[in-house]
C-alpha cells in the first residue's frame, strides 16, 4: 500500500568507513531548497515562519518554531543544486530574540537521492547561545556525492522555540556517481500484502515493504520465530561493490499519531550468488540500528551501506540478506552498487524478423562473445571448436512456475527440459575480436504476442556453461519499437457464434478455439461472451476478472481446462506447503469446497475488499493456508469475526439483529474413518473488538467491549444479537486511532496428540441478518486457530469473506490444499456435516 508521507527522520548506519577525499578548488554552497516538519505561528515576527530564511545567505533572517519542546526529533531537510563532495557545514543556530532556541544536540545526515542516508556529523552537547541569541557550529563532514543533507534534532537550549538561521558548506562537484542497480526481482519469506517486495525498488522513499510485525528473527525471540529473508535477483551478473538498504517506521495500517513501530536490526547475513542455488557469506553485522520514531511523525528511516565484504563478490546474479534479530521490521528501499559482470558475452537486443518466401516471421534475439575473454582464438568455427556459443529461450510464465528467477539458475538445478536451446551454428558476425550471432523464434501464435520471452546467451566449453546477462520482451513490445504491429484490437472483436460447438447435444462456446486467433494479454475474459449458452475449455489456465469467474461458474461449462482469477496472490508468509494456487479446474466447479480455495470475496471488510472491477484488490481478497498444521499445535478451535461493509452507508443508530446457528470443525485424522464433527456449540458472540487489531496489545491500549446481556437472545433453536451501526463500525469508541470495529468469536476446542495426525480440517458457521434492509451491508469471515502446549498460536487458514444476507448461509472454509485435496477432502460428507446445501 503506498502511504503518503511527511518529513522523514534519518537515522544512518554506515558499515564501512568512507575514504578521506582532498577536498581541492572548494567552493562555498548555498542550498536551493528547504522544508521541515516543524510548525511556525508567525507570532513573534512576519518572517520567522518562511523556511527559505536559512538559506538566504543572511545570518540575520531566521525560521523559528512553536513554542513547544522537541517531539523526541524534529527535521530540516536541504536540497543542493549538484552532486558535491562536502568538506565541512556551517550551521548558525538560533534568531533574533531571547527565547529563541539553539539545538543541543542534532545529527546531519548526507544522501545521494534523497532515499537512504547516513551520518555525517553529531553534536551531542551543544553549547548554549551568545549575547546575539544564536550560536555558530563549524562541521567536519568529508561526504562524498551528495545532494540532500538532513539535520536531525534531538534537543534544545533553552526548551522554547528552536531557530535555525542559516546553512552553508563547503565543497566542490563530485564526480559522477558510482551506479546504482536495483534488484528485478526480490522475494521474500515474509510479507505483507499491503507493503510488497516491489515498494524495495521502485525508487520511492514513500513505499516500504514490511515483514510480519510480531516476528523476531532466529536470534531475537523465542523458538516460534522465524528469520525474514530477502532474495534479490539482479538484472545482469554484477561485481558487487556495496549492498545498501534502508530502515522505516512507520504507522501500522488504519492509525495516526501516538502509535509508531520502530524497525529495528541488531544481526543480519548477506550471502551472495551466481546461480541461485550455491551461496556464500559475504558479510555479518551485529549491532544494534533503528529506524526512530516521533509521537508526531511516522516513517523515519536508517539507511545501511555494506562495503567491507569479507568475499568475493565478482559476478554475482543474487543477494540474500537473513535478517536474525529484528523487531517490526520495514525497509523502504533496496539496492546494490557495482559493475555489469557479463562473462564475455554481450546481449545486443531483439528485432522482429518479417516473414519472406523462405523463411517464418519471429523475434530475432542477438548476442555478441568477446573472442579473448573466452578463449577463441582466430576465426570462430563452431563445428570445429571446442567453445560452443548459444542462446537459451523461455517464456517468462514458465521460468515463474519453476520457481527460478532465471534461465541460469534453472539450467544449473538440472531442470533443462522445457529450455529451448539453440546452439549458434549459423554466426551473423565476425571480426578480429567479436563474433555475433542469434536465435530465431518462430511461429509465435497470435496468443502469445503479450507474454514475455526470456533469453540469455550462454557459452559452453570444457563441460561448464557460463551465461551473459538475461533479457526479457515480447513479441508486441519489439513489434511496436518497430512500428510494426498486428491488425487493431476491434478487428479482433469476439463472434460467439464462430465458436460455438455441441458436446452432448448442448451447445458450448469453445474458449481455447477463440483463443488461438484472438490476441489476449494477461486478462482473457474476453475471451468468455456474455452471450454465450455455456464454456468448453478444451485445455489450459484461463486468467479472468472477478464478474467472469463468477459468471462462468454458475453457467454450463465443460472440457479439461481450468481458470483463475487474475488477481489471486496467495498470502504464503508462513511458507505453507500445500498453499491454495488459485486454479479451478473445469472439473471442480460443481464442488462448492474446492471453488472456496480459488475465489475472490464476495463482499468488502476491512481485512480487504472483494476485487471487483471498479476498485483495485487490497488487503486479503481470498481464503488462504497460512500455518501448517505440524506436531508443535495440540488443539484447534473455530474462529467468525463479522465486519461492516466498507462500501456500503450503515448509520451509526442504525438497529441491527444478527443470527447465529451453529459453530462448527469438521476434522479428518489418520485414526478417523472420514471427516467428522470434533467441535460445535451453538455461536454466541457477544464482544466488539477494536480495529486495526493491534491496538488491544498497544502499550497504550484500546479494549474491547461485551454487548448487554439485553442483546443476546436465544430464539427458537438460535442466538440473536442486537447491536447498533456504531457497534459494528467502531464509533461508540472514543479514541481516535480506531478506525473499525469487529464482532469476534470462537468456537470450542477440538484437541488431539499431535497436529501431524490431523489431515484436515474445516470451520464453518451459520449467520443472517434479520433485518432485510441490511441484507449485503455486512461482511462475515471465516477460519482456525490451532494453539501449541505453550500456548504460542497461530492461525491455520483463512477463509473467503462471504455477504451476509437476510437468509440463513454457512459460512465455511479449510485447510485442504490441492495437493492433498483429493485424498484428504470428502465434499459430500462434509458439507452434510456443516449443513451446507
């Protein structure tokens, strides 16, 4: 999730020392641009409230703050008009009257780009200001290629106002500044879908990515906690000569001032990587470095720089970082710096080749080997010699599904069979000290267009391969550099009754028939008319939006084929080992417990929305496995929570009756003869809890409340609670970092020796609103917690959110994923056991 973000507080960790540079022709430096979190009245003067004042050159101008003490930091950050190497700051604290402030104790921090800082100078006892009110500090920085410098204060003499009148250094213009490369991909053991691996290189010191909150590491917690791991995957092999990340705290989702989490690390490991699979350390950090945090001011920073390796770090493709003792951690940026490593050989790009009497149109990719960096010596013969040059080609959907970010690493695990190998038999260039040379794709159908082909030329000799650097494109993106393109989109339009065919005296309209002559990207719902009597899907996956999944599930629908929904990223933190994928096949539609795995929410809460296609997927839009079910857990009880819908207006008076039917887990065992009930009660739940859910565990916390014993009535065979709007979203509670509310409840404990003699088990209970004009504005959820001899919990899955209507529904949801699904899951029986229809 990007947040909008104010000042950030720096605080830097730099890992290796800078080398001294002669700071020869310097130069004295006016900043061009200034601002700062802090807040001016312009009460005591017209001017003392305009920033621009310490960058003036005027040591008499002067901005000045509140009356107010320092909220732990406050900053003030400047912008230069280049890149310098600074030798020293000038910084004249304090204004023109007596209760103007001077810092008594501030860092500066220096920044290449503005995102990841690190220290320059401290003052930790600053002195006290002259007769004049101000006082003068004269700052030896020796910082290399900087362009922000931030000062950070922590103090100040006398507690009144602080003042800062003026700020200059001396230097002279860098030169130009070492590399920066960002990963193309990281990866992560833990994440969080609102803060995702992809805000760590986008360059946008706003975005953070976050590992999961309550984790320590290995080394920081107890033996329930897990390292985070970073892996990222660089866009060429690269001769490291520093990996740099930075530090965020930040605001946890839904709240604002007065609760800030502090990202800490006193232990990580950096290893690195040719292919992958073999890594070595290269460093270890212990120590202690936190990005701080403000009552008033959420994500400061502390950025890292590792120089001093303790390895080699020449070609390397991966960088792990093993975070082992941490507390709530989040970075906000990710990168390394160094040199492109490409093993002699260079890719030189990718050009459409047209179609001609003798030949097929296709994508040329080319490639050119520097004939002394890999041993070849006079004219390159490849039937004759003993280097063999090649390109290796695989679409980017399949190197994804085999859990390798490349070719190379691919090639190097053995797992050769779906790589197309063109060795360079017929050369399209030689010279003295290169020769160039190319594959050719051909045939490439008219579906295949968007999706992404990769490439990496290779060099074989004495039984070892070596790769250049990987690219990626498709056929489109060449065609339009090219200005060559296919016939326009409408030209492509979908004829439904072109595509009809009869399977058992029914008509059908054949999807992969369409597919094969209709030019698709990623989202192939076009590929599915409203039209049509029913889907025949032959074979293949199918990505579709949420209203044709839908759609196509309650129509006739028949072949071997599946399809999936395009949005569905399963929340896998916990590394589960059957996680739900996502894929319906034809075959599953009919079974109500399979399609719950593969579904986007029918209905928004706040854990997340339901993805239609108006509004961008955020927070959980899907049920998934989260922890394994291992011998640590001895017991598992039922979990419902109900929740306001965010998308619809209840009032806060509005009179609410919510009915409850049973809770229940169903459960298969190795001993059991089937699934059976292992828990049920009748559901009564009779507690609102705050929102976001932290906030009950907060050093300053919020706690839940119990509705009247008034509000709960047994009717019939049933519970009945009575609440209000305000109930159920979070008004009746006076404190303001709470943004929604819950109604949440358990079931009874299901317990057993240990958990890996359970196979399976599901949760459900039944729920309606008695009120018909409240009918589709609440939000039911589903899931599990299974608890461990300690008492360390965690949650075995999550489910879909479901609408609550004004019918009776079971809401249910399991742990059976599709590896074990078929010889686990009995469908019929259990949605007898739950009532299910």
């Amino acid at each position: 999730m990007k947040k909008t973000v104010g000042m950030l507080l720096i605080f830097a960790l730099l890992m290796s020392a800078i080398p001294t540079a002669a700071f020869a022709g310097e130069e004295e430096i006016h900043p061009i641009a200034a601002a700062t979190a802090a807040k001016s009245e312009g009460k005591w003067h017209t001017d003392q409230g305009d920033i621009s004042a310490i960058i003036d050159g005027e040591d008499r101008t002067f901005f000045m703050r509140n009356w107010t003490s320092i909220p732990e930091a406050t900053t003030f950050d400047l912008t230069l008009d280049n890149c310098y190497d600074l030798g020293t700051a000038r910084i004249v604290w304090g204004g023109s009257y007596s209760f103007s402030a001077v810092a008594s104790k501030y860092d500066v921090f220096v920044s290449e780009d503005g995102i990841l800082y690190t220290k320059a100078a401290s003052v930790t006892d600053g002195a006290a200001a002259g007769e004049d009110h101000r006082r003068t500090d004269e700052l030896s920085l020796n910082a290399q290629t900087v362009k922000y410098v931030r000062l950070c204060v922590y103090g100040q003499i006398p507690d009144s106002c602080l003042a800062l009148s003026e700020v200059s250094f001396k230097g002279s213009v860098s030169a130009a500044p070492e590399k920066k490369i960002y990963p193309t991909v990281v990866r992560s053991s833990q994440e969080n879908k609102n803060y995702p691996t992809v805000n760590l290189t986008d360059g946008d010191a706003t975005t953070s990515w976050h590992a999961t909150e309550w984790q320590q590491g290995s080394e920081g917690g107890d033996s329930g906690h897990s390292d985070a791991v970073l892996t990222a995957m660089l866009p060429h092999a690269t001769d490291l000569t520093a990996v740099e990340f930075s530090l965020v705290s930040y605001f946890p989702d839904g709240t604002t001032n007065f609760y800030n989490r502090k990202s800490n690390v006193k232990a990580f490991e950096i290893e690195v990587s040719e292919n992958g699979i073999d890594y070595r350390k290269v460093y270890r950090f212990d120590g202690n470095v936190t990005a701080m945090c403000s009552q008033l001011e959420a994500n400061f920073t502390a950025g890292c720089s590792v120089r001093d390796f303790t390895g080699s770090v020449k070609g390397v493709k991966y960088v792990r970082i093993t975070f082992k003792n941490y507390s709530r951690l989040a970075l906000n940026d990710l990168r390394v710096r160094g040199n492109d490593t490409e093993n002699g050989l260079r890719t030189n790009g990718v050009q459409i080749r047209l179609s001609t009497q003798t030949t097929h149109a296709g994508m040329r990719f080319a490639a050119q080997a520097v004939k002394a960096e890999l041993g070849i010596d006079g004219i390159y013969a490849p039937e004759v010699s003993d280097v063999q040059l090649g390109m290796m080609l695989l679409p980017k959907k399949l190197l994804e599904k085999s859990g390798f970010d490349t070719i190379a690493a691919l090639f190097e695990s053995g797992k050769t069979a779906e790589i197309l190998d063109i060795p360079a038999q017929n050369l399209y260039a030689q010279d003295d000290e290169t020769v160039t040379f190319a594959a050719v794709l051909t045939r490439i159908p008219v579906d295949s267009f968007e999706e992404l082909l990769c490439a990496v030329p290779y060099v074989k000799k004495n039984g070892k391969t070596r790769f250049g650097k990987q690219i990626e494109r498709s056929y489109t993106d060449v065609a339009q550099t090219a200005n060559f393109t296919y016939p326009a989109e409408e030209a492509w339009a979908v004829n439904t009754e072109d595509f009809l065919r009869e399977i058992d005296e029914k008509l059908y309209f054949d999807v992969s028939a369409a597919s094969k002559v209709t030019p698709i990207g990623k989202d192939a719902s076009r590929l599915f008319p409203t039209d049509a009597p029913g889907y025949y899907i032959s074979e293949g996956i199918f990505d579709v939006d949420a209203d044709t999944m839908r759609r196509v599930i309650e129509s006739p629908h028949a072949g071997n084929g599946a399809i999936k929904w395009l949005y569905f990223s399963a929340e896998n933190y916990a590394d589960h080992p059957d996680q739900y994928d996502g894929i319906l096949p034809i075959s599953r539609m009919n079974d109500p417990l399979y399609v719950r795995m593969c579904m986007p929410n029918e209905s928004a809460s706040y854990m997340g929305n339901a993805g239609d296609a108006e509004e961008e997927p955020k927070g959980r839009i899907h049920a998934s496995n989260l922890f394994e079910l291992t011998d640590r857990y001895i017991n598992a009880l039922p979990i419902g929570a109900v929740y306001a819908n965010p998308q619809k207006d209840i009032p806060d008076d509005a009179q609410i009756t919510l009915c409850f039917g049973k809770i229940t887990l169903a459960a298969r065992t190795k001993d059991s003869d089937g699934w059976f009930v292992a828990s049920q009660i009748d559901c009564k739940p009779v507690n609102i809890y705050p929102l976001p859910w932290q906030l009950e565990n907060d050093e300053n916390p919020v706690k839940s409340y119990r509705l009247p014993d008034d509000n709960v009535q047994w009717v019939d065979d049933h519970y009945e609670i009575k609440l209000t709007g305000a109930d159920i979203k979070g008004t009746k509670f006076s404190d303001e970092r709470v943004v929604s509310s819950v109604l949440h409840f358990w079931g009874t404990f299901f317990y057993f020796e240990k958990g890996s003699d359970v196979l399976g088990i599901l949760a459900s209970y039944t729920v309606w609103v008695k009120e018909p004009e409240w009918s589709g504005c609440l939000t039911a959820d589903i899931g599990a917690d299974i608890r461990g001899a300690d008492g360390y919990c965690q949650q075995a899955f999550t489910g879909n959110n479901h609408v609550i209507t004004n019918e009776p529904r079971v809401v249910y949801g399991h742990n059976v994923g599709p590896k074990a699904y078929d010889t686990v899951m009995d469908s019929p029986k259990v949605c007898e056991l739950i009532g299910l229809k």
